[in-house]
C-alpha cells in the first residue's frame, strides 16, 4: 500500500463531495443519496457514480 492515495470525488447524483480510499475493498455509498460511489475491483477502486475532484498526498 505504498503509494495508494486518497480520493476526493463528487458524487454525480447529489453533488456531495466525499474523501474515500483508491484502494476500497467494499462498495461506497454516497452518505446523503445513497447511490455508489465506488466498487473494488480488485486492485484500484472502479469510481462509478463520483468524479474526482482532487488526489490527496
């Protein structure tokens, strides 16, 4: 894990911004609508409702 990151991505449904893992091993709902952020994929997150927004150090 020594260069994953974390992701600051807006949610494209409700606009919420949230800060997640580039590396999640389970699904990420958006914590106002509900709808996923992102799903593993064995590796890298697959962001499917979110757009990055900014890459935190």
């Amino acid at each position: 894990m020594g260069d994953a990151k974390f992701l600051r991505v807006t949610c494209e449904d409700c606009g919420h911004v949230a800060i997640i893992f580039e590396r999640a091993s389970t699904q990420i709902p958006c914590s106002v609508c509900g709808a996923t952020l992102a799903r593993p994929a064995g590796g890298k997150a697959e962001l499917v409702g979110s757009t990055i927004t900014d890459v935190l150090e």
